[in-house]
C-alpha cells in the first residue's frame, strides 16, 4: 500500500510538474455561438462519415448479395414441362 501511494505520488508530481513547465496561458474568450458553430461543424463531419459508411456498405453487401443469389439459382432451377391431361 505505501509502494501504490508513493507512484501515486510521483505520477501526481509529474503531471503537475509537466503541466507547470509546458501551459501557456491564453488570455482568450471564446463566445458560445463560436462553441455551437464547433459543434455543428463536428457534427455535420460525423453525419457525413456515417453517410459514407452506409452507403458502402449496402453497395458491399448488394455485391455479395447478387453473387450468392447467382450461385443459388443455378443449381436449384425447377423445369415444368406441360402434360397434356
């Protein structure tokens, strides 16, 4: 238990450390209509690259869709020949 809180204790003092050494302070605002314009940038980018992936896939599947339903139809085909009765 003292070994954990002495890593504890040295992770905790580098993280402060390297925080200290390599922050620089902005003296900046950010306004909330510039957050939501961000948001909906991110947003716009996720529902584009869902897009994208939908469509692919369905073109991946209708792929090996047609060439399961061509190897399936030509050893099941049915021939019905007409009997006079």
């Amino acid at each position: 238990m003292k070994r954990s809180g002495l890593q504890i204790f040295k992770f905790i003092y580098f993280a402060g450390c390297f925080w200290y050494l390599f922050t620089i302070p902005a003296q900046a605002y950010i306004d909330p209509s510039a957050v939501t314009y961000i948001i909906q940038a991110v947003a716009g980018a996720l529902i584009a690259i869902g897009a994208v992936f939908t469509i692919f896939r369905h073109r991946i599947f209708a792929f090996f869709r047609k060439n399961k339903s061509n190897a399936d139809t030509e050893g099941t085909a049915i021939e019905f020949k007409d009997v006079d009765d």
